[in-house]
C-alpha cells in the first residue's frame, strides 16, 4: 500500500513539471501610463516601426515602415489623431507625436480607419500641340544624370505646356516638386487646373537630354520647396522605375513613359 502511495505522489508531481513546462506563459501586464517614451519626429527603434505598420494597416500611412520617425510618419500620425476621439467624444491632440492616449487608441481593436473619399479626382487627359518625343533611358542611368535640389525643364507630352521641376531625390523612381508659384499654376493646369491622379506623359530635359517620363499630378508625401503653394512631391517614373508598393512596377506610368517616347 505504502508503494502504492509513493508512486501516485511521483506521477503527480511528474504530470505537474509536465504542465507547468507546457502551460501558456503568462500575459505580460500593460505598463501603466507615462512607462512609453513619446514617439516624436527624429524618434527610431521598433516602436515605431510597429507605428508606422498599424498606420498603414488603418490608411493613413501609405509608404514602406522604416523605422524612423519622419515626417511623413508625422503626418500620417496627425491625420490619425484628427480622426479620433476620446471616452467623452471630445477630439484629441493632434500634434503628430505618439504618447500614451495616441498609443493605446491606436492599438485598440475597432479604432476608426481613414475616411474613404467619396471622390477621388482623376483628370483629364488634355492634348494640344504634342511636343517631340523623349529618350527611353532606364531609371538607373537616369539617376546618375539627376541631382537633388537641381531644377529641370519639364515638358508635357500632350500639350507642349512647359514648368521648372526640382529633383528631391527618391528610391525607384524620382521625387519632383515644382520651382516656384509660378511653375506650380502652369503643373496645375497641365493637370486640368487642379491636382489629380491622373498620369501625364512628359519629356524631362537632363543635362541636355530629352528624357521621356511620367508624371502624376497629386503632391503627397514630404515637402522640401518653401513658398511653392504645392504640399509635397509628385511622382515621376521613367523606363524601368518602381512603385512604393512592394517595389512593383506601375503600367499606368510605364504605358505614359512608352508614349512620352513616341512609342
């Protein structure tokens, strides 16, 4: 009997190791409010590329999660924050630092998306005095002609309209902003007189090559010319450039790239 005994007590502190290793660990607690350091422009680390991942997962982030706190994560931050409200349905601060009020609602299953626009502008494609076609150079051979804060002579496709573009670098494809009020009114009427996501064959002018390329006509993203009146860049592709998505290539702008050409 006493064997008996011993035994059942030794499969049962057995069968109690066996659990416990096994056994689902523990939830780590939530730290209490002021125990995350504000997420701010210049800020880096995992943190904010799990940020930048949640803003893009709700619509306001449209661009590849780096790391960095930049200030398109910025923006996309403020324009999160202004569409959220607290218990009381009062707005939060909207200043585009993540604290912990920022934080949590942003993490909180059901937190509200990006509105979706009801209209999304699209433009027409005007055509008037065609100009002469551009040289189908890929983008890596246009990248080493191209130099950040250069201005270039643009020229669009279709109506022989020119303005002045300045190169603001870029990863597949390259980052133009117009020169001045002056270029951003003729970039604007290009487009039809207002900024659109229609996609315009161009002839960009590159150290006295005609290049043939593809311009958007919808300033996103980071603006670096002052007293432009044009929030952000616009997006020019040539032979061979890549998209932000996935770095996947754009037939819109590839087929305006081929008829920039003459092709």
């Amino acid at each position: 009997m006493k064997k008996c005994l011993v035994f059942l007590l030794a499969a049962a502190i057995l069968l109690a190791a066996h659990t416990a290793v096994y056994a689902e660990p523990t939830p780590t607690p939530s730290l209490p409010a002021g125990s995350y350091p504000l997420i701010s422009y210049g800020s880096t680390g995992e943190m904010v590329v799990r940020i930048q991942l949640r803003l893009r997962e709700l619509g306001y982030f449209d661009y590849k999660p780096t790391g960095n706190y930049q200030s398109m994560t910025v923006e996309a931050a403020k324009k999160f924050q202004q569409n959220q409200t607290d218990a009381n349905g009062l707005p939060i601060i909207s200043d585009g630092t993540v604290g912990d009020q920022s934080r949590a609602l942003l993490f909180t299953p059901g937190v509200k998306r990006v509105d979706i626009e009801a209209h999304i502008p699209i433009g027409s494609q005007l055509s008037d005095g065609a100009c002469a076609p551009g040289e189908l150079l890929i983008w890596n051979e246009v990248t080493d002609k191209l130099t950040e804060g250069i201005t270039y002579s643009v020229t669009d496709y279709n109506t022989g309209s020119q303005f002045d573009m300045v190169y603001c670098g870029g990863e597949g494809h390259a980052e133009m902003e117009c020169a001045n009020t002056v270029d951003t009114a003729a970039f604007k009427e290009t487009f039809g007189g207002e900024y659109n996501y229609s996609k315009r064959p161009v002839v960009i002018n590159v150290g006295g090559t005609m290049v043939a390329a593809s311009l958007q006509g919808y300033p996103h993203g980071e603006d670096s010319i002052a007293a432009n009146e044009m929030a952000g860049h616009a997006c020019m592709f040539f032979e061979g450039s890549l998209s932000h998505v996935g770095t996947l290539p754009d037939v819109e702008h590839a087929a305006q790239v081929r008829k920039a050409a003459g092709k």
